[in-house]
C-alpha cells in the first residue's frame, strides 16, 4: 500500500482545496492518504472560521468516492518542541483533539484509537542543527505508548538520527510529503520525481487492515529512489522488485549471461558481492525502472544454478548500512 | 587526451572506409585514434589487395588533415594465444610487421618504437572462462621491456584480472573500443551512451607527448561511465570533475548547504565518508553529468570551512575497489 | 502582454488559493491576470462566507508584490442566457456588481470603468449546438457600449463563429483558460502545452494601458500554437515572430539558400506563395519553436534581394482564413 | 513495400561495406534495397580492383539471407548530362553495363528487362538553378520506352518539376537517399528523421511483383513527413493511414466528438474541408505519428453518421496542389 499520510490544504495553511489532494494521489497512484489540517495553526482562518475540523476530510471523502482511494481521517497536533508536530491519524473526530495540554491530546486521540507519529523531528525550525533527537517528554509518550511512530523522511529530508531512534524505540518508520503547495512542483513529477511515501504491508486495502500494520512497524520508506526500512519488509520487498529473469551460459564458455530484471520505479544501485567477477562491468550494476540489465558472470566452471549476492546502496536499514539480497535462478543450457 | 587505440576498418575485417572512423572520432571529441588492422586477418583480400599495409592510416591522415585530430599509425599483430592479440602504435611502417615469429614482430615494433599492449586477454576466443591470466610467454615480453599495457576495458567488456595484471606488472592501463561496425550502433551513442576510452595525461597534444604518457602509464579509462585506473592520476582527475561550487550555512542553522557541480560527461556515484550526516539523503549522493547537486551538511557547529570524503563507487582503483576524494571549500557566510 | 483575464480560485468554484494563480502565472511568463471570481455562483460559501468579493483580489496583490505581475481586479457576472457570463475588469469594487437586474449590472460595472467581455458564447451548456450567437440584449449592450470583447477562445474551446460576431461588431477578441483547476494539468504544459492567452499591443506595461488597449482592440489571442486576430495586429506580430537571418546562394548555383528564424514558442505552418519552388520541400514549411530552419529557393537568376511570400496556416484571421506574411532581406554574396 | 533503389558502398564512391547497407535497411524496416554502384565513377579503385560489377550486390545479398529483405541489382549508369545519372535495377549482370554509348547502356540495360529511371534530374551539379527540364535525349529514352521512372526526390531534395514531368510523361514517381555515408547521419534518425523512401504497391513481396509495379507507375515517394504520388494510390494510402476510431455525441449536445487515429510514422496536416465548424480548434487539424487527436464538430443537428474531408496538406498530387481525403463513419449513440 502506497500511501501519504502528511499533507495540508486551505483548511489550514495549505493552497490547495481538499480536491487537487485526491486527484494529485489519484494520479500517483496512492493507495492511502490523510489531510492532517494543523489543529493549532490556521492562517486562513479569516476566510475560512469553518468550525469543525472534520471538514477537509469530509471533502476529500466525497470527491474519492468513485475511486479506490481511501481517505484516512486525520490531524496534526502542532506544538512547540517537545514535543513538537505530531500526527494522530485514523482518528474519529479531530474537534475532540482541541485540548491545549500537550500530552491530553495524546491520550485523547489514543481514546479515539490513533495511530501517532512525531512529524520533521529533525525540522530546523525546531532544531537548529536538524538532528532529530529525543526528548524526555517523548520518551514518557513512547513509554506511555502514546506514540508509534516517526517521520524518518519529510518533505524534502532524511534523517539518520530518526531512523537510529525509530530502530532503538521500536517506533514505525514513516516518510511523508508534508506538502502544502502542489505535488508536482515540489517534487517535480514531470521531469521524473516522486514524493515520498510509506509503503504500508497491510493484508488488506482497508483502513483497519492498514492500521493493523503501521501499528506492527510493517512499513518502508521510499524516499527519492531510496528505500529505507527494517530487513525483514525492505529485503523481501527489493527480492521481489529485482529477479532473475534468465540464465545461461554464452556459446561454450563458463561465462554465464544472466538477464536481471526491474520490475518497479525504483533504480537499484548493486554492488556484486559474490567470488566471481563481472565479464560486461565493474561490481557496481545499476538498474533503472522498468529496465532489463544484463550481467556476464566468470563463473569459472559451468554451475547448474546461480546465486547472486548485493549490497543494495540505494537503499538503508540501518543509518550507514545497506541491506544484502539473495537472486537466485537455475541455469538454462541451450 | 582522450584516445581509441584499437579501431578497424575494411582494410581488415571493419565494415567501414577509413573516412567514417575519421568522422566518428570528431563527433565523439577525440584528440587521437589508431586505426590497428589485423596484420595477419584480412578477410576482405580477394577485393581488397592493397600490398601497403599502412593504407588504412594514410586515409584517415588526409581526412583529418583540417582537424585537430591525431592519427597514430597502429597494428594489430593477431597470433594465438599466447601471446594473443596485441597493438603496437606509434609505428612507422606497418608492412615491416609482416614476421612470422611472434617474438620477433615485437621486436621489430619495437625497432620502430612501438608501443605495445595487449588486447582483450579476457576474450573468451581465447580464454573460455574470460578471466585473463598471464602466460610465461607474457611474462617474458613484459620482462624484455616487450609489452607495455594491456587492454583492462576492451569493446563492452571490463576485466578486473586484467587490472591486477596491470598493476602487479606495471603494464598501462588501456581501454578501447574495438569497433568493426559503427560506433553509435555498438555503443549506443545517441541513446547517451559512449565508446570505452583512453584518458592519456600527457603534457601536449602531439603524438610524442601522449606516446611518453603512455610509456609513463599515465592512463585512466573511461568506460560505461566507470573510471579505472591508478590513484594518482584517478584522483586527481575526479577531483578536478566534481567540486565544491558554494557552501554556506540556511538560514540560522548549523545545516550547511553546499552545492557540488559534475562538470564532466560521467555520472559519479559517491557515498559519505565524512563524520556529518545529511539532512537531503542518505549517504549514497549520484551527480549526473553537467548537474549541480545540493547537500545540506549537519555540522552540529558553524564550520569556517568544510572537507568532504566520498568514495567514488564509480570509480575503480583496483578490483573490488573504489578511490576516496577529498573536496575542500571555505563557507560564505551570509 | 500576455494576459490571461478569465480565472478561478476557491473563492467561487476554482480549487486553489489565489497564491497558486500567482505562481503559475509567474511561470508561465504572463504579464497580467484577473481572478475572475462568480458574482452569483459560490458553491463553497458554506466554508468561504466571506462577505468582501475583492478578496481573491487582494490576497493575489499582495502575492504578486515582489513580481513584476499586473493583478487586475475583474468578476464574472454570471447569468442565464442571454447574458450569459461576462467578464468585468479593472473595475474598482467588485461588492457594488451584486446586482439583480442582468443590464443594471454591465451599467455598474461601467460606471466603474470596465472593460467588458462576453465569456465562452459557444458553451455548451447555455449553447446545445456549440455555435455563438448574438441574441438582441447582446446587440443592445453592444450599441449601448456595454461590452468590449468577446471570448473567441475559452479553456479549450476556439469558436469560428464568435470570431465573425468579433469582426462583424467591432468587439476586442479575447481569448482565456477559464482555469478552475490547475493550468498544469488542463493544458498539459509539462508535456510542451500552453493555456490560451490574450497578447495585449499595450504601450507601456501598467493596468491603464493594457486597459487603453484591450478597449481599443489591439489583441492576438493565442491557442494551441493557433494565433487569432486582425490582421493589423496578427501580421506585424508574426513578421516579428518569423524572420530571415542569412540569405545566400550556394556554390555557383541560382540556388538561394535562406535560413529562416522562428524565435517565438509557436510552431508556425507556412505555405509558399512566391512563383519560386524549393530545392529542399514541397511548398509546407513549418518553423518549430526556437528553430532555424533552411530553404532552398530556385529563384533561375542571381537575385541581389528576396522577397518571400507566406500564407501562414497556423494562423487565422477571420474564419477559415489566415493572414499573408512578407519576409524580405538582401541576399550576401560570398 | 518500402524500398530505397539508390545506394552506394564502397565498391563506388560510399564510405562503407555492403553488410552496412543491409543493418541500416533492416533497422529502418525497408523491404528492398539496391546497391546502385556507379558504373564509370570508380574513386577507390586502387584499392579496390575488382573486375566484377555485381560484386556489391553479392556481398550484401549474402549478408541479407537470413533476413526477409529483398536485394536488387541495380547499377548507376554515371554520365554528363544529358542523360545524366540513371539507375537501372532488377539488372542480370552489371558488367555488361560497361558501354560506352550513353544510349547504347540503356538498351543494355532493357535486354536485362531493367527498370529504369532519372537519377536527381535537379542535381545542381548538372543544373546550376536546380530545376529539372527534360531534353531531347530524355524525351528520346521515353519514347523508345528506355526509361520509366524519375526521381521526385533525391537525397535531401525534392522537385516539383520533376514531378511535373513525372506526370506529364507517365513516369514512375521515385523517391530514394542516394546514400554515400551513414543514414542515421544524413538523414538525423535518431533524432526523428527518415530517409526518402519509395513506397511501392506491390502485389507480393517479391521482385517479380515489385518490378511490375513500378513499370505500373504505383509509388508514392515519402520524403520528410511529405507524401507525394498519384491521387490513385496517394488517397487510398492516407486514407488506410488516418481513420475515425469513434464518434460520438457528447452529452445532450449537437456536438460530435470525433477520434482521428494516424497508425503511421508520418505527421499529417489537414485543413477542414466540409461545412461545420470544430469546437476545439481551427481549421487546420494535425496528427501526430501514433496519435489519436479528438476532434469536435458543431454539426448543428444531431446526424446518423459523418463524412469528414481535409485537404492533406503534407501530401502532394501535383505541384503546389494537395489531395482530398474523406473520412467516414457512423455516429455512436450513448
């Protein structure tokens, strides 16, 4: 499940109407979003003194209804730091989260069974030297479990320091677009950007089934052709992203030509860390999105299958490491 | 200099009249190519049966004559293996190679003041596991002063056993296009890509002055968008391609940002080395060609200046391993 | 001038803040906009209840204030037809057009002194069968000197028959995105589209005389590469657009080679009206944007000038018609 | 069947062996090919001596045979004007070709039951101002049915004169690269463009049918996006090319949305040619190779079915003259 669940319209201090935020999903292909209108900052409340903060939602839920989008209700309770910008999303009612203490509302929208997540800890805004770092008052809400999960990406930044603490306090690593204006000049999708967003392993297209998962940490970030993730979602995912498609050996050498293929929109960065070397390059192989590279390996001796071991450096599981995967395949003889 | 010293025609077995290599080069921004014949392979003979062998070249000569384009007179001496295949350049008569003895043809090269290197030893004509392994013969050549570089890059293969020859032997590191048919087709130039090439250091653009670079090993081979060569020259070369262009801190932050311009035709992919994180990416940084690239740098203090370190996986200084740079600039403050 | 006098913000039914409407004027290099709220259709009042019309007006002013971007301040009085919807601008408060009667309100908007203009008169919803006609009230305002212009082009629309109402009552012809959207995705202008623009022959770049203009006719709409209007204004415009840069005969031949200019973002579709053949095509010539392009003239003698004729079908001057341009420049010998 | 019957290698004046001339043909999807030597011009015969004229075409015929690409063995019968250049092709041997009589060659050629036809009659090399003229010579050769075809475009050229002669003679319209060098140069493939072909309606894919064929006169020469032939041939082949994929009224409307599919590589120009005016553009329509361009037609009534007629203006009959093409198809009701 792709999916967004950061994001600001004219019912808080976006500029666009709950609309373009559907259609803009729609056409990047999102699974999920939430318009997490800020609770506490209004800028436009002057033309817009609505007064239920449901609205955004709603309207979003009404021009989505034709598609199969869901529509994730949600807030940003926006505070100054700690504990700073947090999202309560899945929600049930966002007028309940108008409580001025900063630690009610937590409880509050866990009342209403959210799923919590701390927003830009690495904003310099907030933290003059953009290292995301945690505080007491987040250790009480981690300890409390009043909060689940951490913005590892956000709009246009990463932060290793946010992934470190996500791993170290089993929080669910997220990364969303935060976007106010509009999707494609932000992320300048036309000349081949993505925003970024959180793949979501849920069993199920539906909110609980969604929900179910972020709460077990089952998610990866894609972030500028970069995923970020634990092992055990993001090594699945790349070994079901890049495969074998064919092997065999070429006329009557022990060089085997294997065809590796890229099913998806992401460009791979490999690096071989097998014993055998490449025939056609260096160990660096790069796959694009969509493309079928092929490799020539020395293997020596004829094998009767072949297994491939890379470092993935275009993705992260750990701040500084990058996962390894397996490709294995048997070998045609022609 | 960038150089093809290994180039056909239909004076051996090429497709093409020696115009069209002339040509190819000038559209490619060369400064030097050889076109080496097979001496001993001439499978168009029955119509083509030019007793000088040096016609080839004297074709090219008066077609570049009004171009800033240098044509070496080369051979191509094609025996068995071993020795294989080797060039010998900067001849002065092609029709004296004429010699049975595989011995005595570089020998009489080098009578001529050839130099002399040794093509594609990973050939899987010859070598069926493509792995290029040094034969008593060529240690011998290598220890007469005989053989002086060996193709590390030949066509569309790269041999990281050829490298280590290289360097265990201090044997130049060559890469070249072995073109029979068309460079654009075979290299897919206008889709972007490019013939493998020679980037020779040498101090003039004359023939003497890159014959002497070459003689020296002063040599980087540019291929697929891979660098390979020795440190001392690679380094250097790298870092005059990627530098700091500004650096100064946003706003009131200790988050640097400094922008980093690829002023070359190569895509360089680097990763971090520094003790800094960023705040844009993880630590993989990809600067495509002519692109200026921005890294917001977490300092954790206002630095007066900065030092950056990438290993260049895109770049090879021995098998299996990548060079480290160091880019320097003072930071402008605001 | 390029303005764009007919637009929509979630101040009637558009779906963004004005912000938006700045920033997508500002790239698109326009000159001037309008923010054409509905008087009379507010379908987002519930959310937007604010009392000031000249609010849309206001936040783009203050938007714009560090641009060189004109904002005018104009309304859409929307109707049933006839009327239908016109467009009022530079008018001075927008609150004073809340007006019942359909023909008090063009006397307000005068009174105000505005330029007036018949939107979309081919709409299919107020027009089933898609073709403008002028209704009496319409020859009554007309007469009464209660309208300026009229929409030829609208979003992407183009109506031949308004063009004839335009040049059959002397009205301004104006052309607009009608944008309620985003004009990205309207007018596919990642992909090399554009919006429909009004080009003003203004004297200086201030509201006062792209208002002196508009009432005095000086307009060229432009459409799809399609340019629309009087000859008076289409054919210096395109004369400007389209020149000859170098015109000389090649070798010993009475063959006249020309490179002609295009140094505008239209395409230009050019049939050959001189008595001359070309060397190089049949008598369709198209000049793509930003293009030299090279003609072989046969003219049989040396000529010492050339004079070149074009019917220009990309472009129209009344319906089914399009305007002849005269290209001239003496010829170098060499 | 698309064919190119004017070629050179390096058995004449061209700058490559025949292997070459069939990649090139197959990668631009060519159905025939002849390698047209010149028969008295023999630049490189130092070093190529060959005694046997056919040689070329044998060459390349081997190189063909496991591809289904037709070779035709032609000769470039090379003399001053007049005759000129003519090429004779479906030749049996092209050394009997060596006459020295410049009609003498023609009969020749004819007991061989050639086709023959004009070579570049606009070449300025022959005509200084580039405008073909028969002469007596040539109105001799037509008449004693000597030769068949003209070439309408040459290269990068195209005349109208010979087109008119074409006509006024009953001669084959012959379009062909008359290529020395590399086709993806000369004519910018890469980038989009095509080189000149002849489009022949044959009834098989054979010689045989070819051959009848062209004596038949059925061509249509394609030459950069521009279509030129009989109306006979010309408007059925552009009528197989662009064809209305559905039509349909929208909404309640009298307004007919009508999609226009071009299955082709050519751009097409059209100009509307019936009574009703379009809803979305002026008169000139244009599609784009691959395209399917809407089209919306204000037919006043709602009708049982469309007739559409364009003059097609990137098609040419007759000099300065364009054909006429009706596109029909019943009316959808949804």
């Amino acid at each position: 499940m792709k999916c967004d669940f950061h994001q600001h319209t004219v019912f808080s201090d976006g500029s666009v109407w709950p609309d373009i935020r559907v259609k803009e999903a729609l056409m990047d292909g999102l699974d999920a979003i939430s318009l997490t209108e800020h609770l506490e900052y209004q800028p436009h409340k002057a033309d817009i003194p609505h007064p239920d903060r449901n609205r955004s939602f709603e309207i979003a839920l009404k021009e989505a209804k034709d598609h199969d989008l869901l529509i994730v209700k949600g807030s940003e309770i926006t505070r100054r730091m700690p504990p700073g910008h947090n999202n309560a999303i899945f929600i049930s009612d966002a007028n309940k989260l108008l409580v001025d203490d900063s630690v009610a509302v937590f409880r509050e929208a866990k009342k209403q069974n959210a799923f919590i997540f701390w927003n830009h800890p690495n904003w310099t805004n907030q933290r003059k030297d953009g290292i995301a770092t945690l505080t007491d008052m987040h250790r009480m809400l981690i300890k409390e479990k009043l909060l689940d999960g951490i913005e590892v990406v956000n709009d246009k930044t990463y932060s290793d320091e946010a992934l470190r603490i996500a791993l170290d306090n089993n929080l669910t690593i997220m990364g969303t677009s935060d976007i106010h204006g509009l999707i494609d000049w932000e992320f300048g999708v036309p000349k081949g950007g993505h925003r970024p967003i959180t793949l979501v392993f849920s069993k199920e297209k539906t909110e609980a089934s969604i929900q179910e998962a972020l709460f077990n940490r089952r998610t990866v970030v894609f972030y500028k052709n970069l995923l970020i993730g634990r092992n055990e979602y993001l090594i699945p995912l790349i070994e079901q992203s890049i495969k074998i498609k064919t092997a065999k050996y070429t006329g009557n050498t022990q060089v085997l030509s294997v065809d590796i293929e890229n099913s998806t929109n992401a460009e791979f960065s490999l690096l071989n860390k097998t014993v055998y070397t490449f025939h056609n390059s260096g160990e660096l192989v790069t796959v694009k999105p969509g493309e079928i590279v092929n490799i020539l390996i020395k293997t020596k001796e004829r094998l009767p299958a072949i297994t491939l071991l890379f470092e993935v450096i275009s993705a992260i599981n750990e701040p500084g490491k990058h996962p390894q995967i397996t490709l294995r395949s048997a070998v045609t003889t022609n």
